[in-house]
C-alpha cells in the first residue's frame, strides 16, 4: 500500500487534489451498481491468508471498540460475519465467557482455515465456523448480536443482510465498521481508502455510505466516522421482522 500512495506528495498537490476529487466522485457513481465478485474475493484473501493478521494489527483498536459497541452478556450467542482468520474470537469470547457462542460465517476456506488453528490453538467450546457466502450460509436458530467487521462487499449485499437478520433475535445489537470515503476535499485520505479498498474489496459502490443497506433493517441507527473520516463505525438495534396480519 505505501507503494500505491508513495506518488502522493506535495508537488503538484493542486492537480492532484482536482484528481483525487474527480476520481472519488466518479467510482461511488459509476460502481454503485456493481455487485461484489465473488469468484474475484475468493482469490484476493486466498493470497492474503498468509499474512492477514499482520496486515490489520494497525485496525485492532477499531476491532476492540466495535465488539464492544456490541454491549455483549455472559452466555450469549454472536454472528461473526466475513470473520475471516478469527481475529475477534479473542476478544468476542472475553465478553461472552464459557457459556457463549461464537458462529463464524467465512467464503474463503484458507481465511476459515486460519481460523480454525486459532480455535484449536486456544481450546475455545462453542465457535462454530460456517465455510459460505453470507447470503447462503447454512444457520440455525437466532443469535443475539452480529458484527461485520471490514465486510464491505457484504454490507453491499441486501440478500446477505437479509440472510442474517432472519437468524437474529429482535433486538438483536448489530455493529458494522469498514472503510467509507471522506469529505471530497480530503484527497491524502481518500487516496488511503482507495488504496486500501483496491486490496480488500472486489467493488467500490456504495463506498459513499457503506451502511445504507443495512439502515433499512436497524432501529435506533448512530453512524460516526473516525480515522480522519475514513471508517465508519455503524450502531443499531435489529428491529425484527413484522409479524404476519
């Protein structure tokens, strides 16, 4: 990624600001219809697997502070979802204690592998791992949060969104964290989140508002950005499904 961003510097900064804004405009407009690829994701974090985790140590406070966002009890039961190598077993278990559950929904099965040596490496009872998209994963019952943590591609899902609130509880915690363009005038960030998006998404739509999607189904809806407008971190209550007249 310093690689990608080493062009950007102070000379020239006028035309590339011009740049930047116009680049930033045109790919939230032209790629909002764009599904994610899911043939294309499966290759990008087959390569990453190796060395995942150390490529998002830099994120794990925005981690820490999302699963606790999710206001988590003893004995409850989490969905994971795009939970890559398992890099918030750790922390998901700490808040749901023994009696806890953690469902770990993942499409690329050397990510899911990575995760499951994780699992194994601590002894952890009640994580389940599901190897499938979002949209199709084979769950059972209802969980009583969900996170999605730098999932991008699945936030741009309706299907997958849906999928999962029907195997939440009304009101149910959702959080949701990821990348998001800034204000058009910040060009050094917006060029950070297209470098990083370029390396972890298979479609720039809806990198505008990430979360719009998934406020159709929340209650009590807060969105805040951090990282000088770069991430989003998204906070709301499933609402649960209408009951039938």
């Amino acid at each position: 990624m310093v690689r990608r961003l080493a062009w950007c510097s102070l000379e020239g900064y006028a035309e590339r600001r011009k740049g930047c804004h116009a680049m930033t405009k045109r790919t939230s407009v032209a790629t909002r219809h764009h599904p994610p690829k899911v043939d294309a994701a499966l290759e990008q974090y087959r390569l990453r697997a190796h060395g995942y985790d150390a490529e998002l140590a830099p994120f794990e406070p925005l981690r820490l502070d999302a699963i606790k966002r999710l206001q988590l009890q003893g004995g409850e039961t989490v969905l994971d979802v795009g939970c890559g190598t398992g890099l918030s077993f750790e922390p998901l278990k700490a808040a749901l204690g023994e009696r806890g559950k953690i469902i770990g929904i993942e499409l690329c099965p050397q990510m899911l592998g990575k995760a499951r040596d994780r699992v194994k490496a601590h002894g952890w009872k009640g994580v389940r791992l599901v190897n499938g998209t979002a949209d199709m994963a084979p769950l059972n019952g209802q969980a009583d949060a969900a996170i999605f943590h730098f999932t991008h591609d699945i936030l741009q899902q309706p299907e997958a969104i849906d999928h999962i609130t029907r195997h939440l509880k009304p009101g149910a915690k959702v959080v949701a964290t990821g990348l998001q363009w800034a204000a058009p005038w910040a060009w050094p960030v917006n060029l950070f989140v297209w470098g990083a998006a370029m390396y972890s998404v298979t479609t720039m739509g809806g990198l505008d508002r990430p979360w719009s999607t998934l406020a159709t189904y929340l209650e009590e809806l807060e969105v805040h950005s951090t990282w000088m407008g770069s991430i989003f971190v998204a906070t709301g209550t499933w609402r649960g499904r209408p009951s039938k007249a």
